[in-house]
C-alpha cells in the first residue's frame, strides 16, 4: 500500500532516540521531510547524521517539551524551513521511578507530568492553529498500555498516558471539523533506551503475559504511527490503538 507520505512534513518529538527514531526512520522511507526535536543534543545529532547519510530530508532542533514557548518555536522553525506542517509525532516521554505510589513523593511525579502529559498537551496547542487555519493535519501520540488499564508499580507514569489518551479523544472531538486527525498509539512494553533495565529474566518472565510470547521492538510499533499519520487512516480519529502483543484488548 502506498500511504501516499511523499515530501509530507512531519515534527517527531522525542526523535532521537527509540519509538520516535524508529519512526523517524520509518517515515524517512515513505519520503516524508522531517523536523527531529529532542532535549538530548547528543542523540539528536547522531540521529540526524544518520538519517541524512541515508538520504533523508532531516532537520534537527533542541526542544524541551516542558516549555510552552519553545514548543511554539518549534512550529515557527518547521513552517521556516519547510513552509507547512502536516503531521505531529508526540513521542518524548520519560519512564517513572517503578515504585509502589505509596512509596513516592512529588519530585518523582513532577517530571513525569509535565513531559508526559504536559509536554504533549504543548506540542499539541503549538500546532493547532496552523493545521486548523490550513484545514489539514495529523496528530499522533505515543500514550501506553499503562494509559489503559494501569500497574502496579507505574501508577502516575499511567496517569499521564491515560491523560494522553482523554486528550487525544477530546481534540479529535474538536478538530474533526478542520479535518485534523488525532489518535494516540499505545505501546506494550517496547526494547528502547527507556526500558534498558530490563535483563534477558526479566524479558522472559514478561513475555508470559504477551499472548504472542514476546516484547516489542521499535520496528512493531513505528508503522503504525506512521499509517495513522497518513490519509489512508483519514476516517481514524480518536483513537488509543494498542500495539502490544496481545497484552491489551480493550
Ligand atoms: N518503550 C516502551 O516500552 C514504551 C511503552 C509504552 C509507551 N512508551 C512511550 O513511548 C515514548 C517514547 O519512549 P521510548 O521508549 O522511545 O524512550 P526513549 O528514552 O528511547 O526516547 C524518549 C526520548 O524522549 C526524549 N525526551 C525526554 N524528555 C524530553 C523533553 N523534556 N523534551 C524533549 N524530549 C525529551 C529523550 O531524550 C529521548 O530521546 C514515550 O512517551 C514513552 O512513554 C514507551
């Protein structure tokens, strides 16, 4: 199937490193230009070389998701340098401390909302009033199985992809008329960066609750950002689509 991404532009956040460069790379394939924003200048940049070595349209800016006005000049720099924005890819995020709450206090929940939930929250508005004045756009968020249901051990990190999830179906509710699309993509546990901490026992033991017996790789769950930010998913809006094994079936 052809999504018909050619020369789309899209603003990965989070695209350095794990679901938001493997989707960077997956749209890279699909020819789609790309804005990559990362707070992590390091990864940015070796994510960015490589993509270019490989022949992609890139750019690469600094961007922490916490802050409203630097979310703003994101768009501005992407509209500079591309002249439209048609796709938007929440993908930063950060893991929580795997505690039990009752063993946590607010400096462990601080980070978590404001990147998680607020973060995308920012993203989103820095974006609105160019895709609805353009009558086009496609928003997708990389909210959690964890959003759905919840754990033990991850309650706020869930908190804030559940909150994730009520945003993206609140503004599918309110932007459907400008023809924006916003759905949410809800991984089960996925091998990035962000779960390094799991050894190859602790893999085992996880994969028993995957009806297909084993943990994502980045490669499972980037195509499915990447169709939903195009307009073959153009009737899809509103959604919090489980890319997890089997983990989840609501
Ligand atoms: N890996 C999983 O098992 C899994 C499962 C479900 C959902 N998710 C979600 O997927 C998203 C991507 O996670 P990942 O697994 O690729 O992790 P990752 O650590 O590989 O990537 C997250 C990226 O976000 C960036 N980031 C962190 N704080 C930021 C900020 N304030 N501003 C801008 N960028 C920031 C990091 O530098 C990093 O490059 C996250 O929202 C995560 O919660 C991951």
């Amino acid at each position: 199937m052809d999504l018909a991404l050619k020369d789309k532009v899209a603003l990965i956040t989070g695209g350095a490193s794990g679901l938001g460069r493997a989707t960077a790379e997956q749209m890279a394939s699909e020819g789609v230009r790309l804005m990559i924003a990362d707070v992590n200048e390091r990864l940015l940049e070796e994510t960015r070389s490589r993509l270019a070595g490989a022949g992609a349209t890139v750019e690469a800016l600094r961007l922490d998701v916490r802050d409203m006005a630097a979310c703003r000049s994101a768009v501005t720099q992407t509209l500079a340098r591309f002249g439209v924005l048609d796709i938007l890819v929440n993908s930063a995020g950060v893991g929580g401390p795997m505690s039990f709450f009752a063993q946590t206090d607010p400096e462990q929940w601080e980070d978590l909302i404001a990147i998680n939930l607020v973060g995308v929250i920012n993203c989103c508005r820095a974006v609105t009033d160019h895709m609805t004045q353009r009558g086009y756009g496609k928003i997708v968020s990389i909210a959690s199985e964890a959003g759905k249901a919840n754990e033990k051990r991850m309650v706020v990190y869930g908190a804030t992809k559940g909150g994730v999830i009520s945003l993206t179906r609140g503004l599918a509710a309110e932007l459907g008329r400008y023809s924006v699309n916003v759905n949410a993509v809800c991984p089960g546990v996925t091998r990035t960066p962000m779960t390094a901490y799991i050894d190859d026992e602790m893999e085992k033991q996880a994969s028993k609750f995957y009806p297909l017996g084993r943990l994502g790789q980045p490669e499972d769950i980037a195509p499915m950002i990447t169709f939903l930010a195009s307009d073959r998913a153009s009737w899809i809006t509103g959604q919090a689509i489980s890319v997890s094994g089997g983990f989840g079936r609501s």
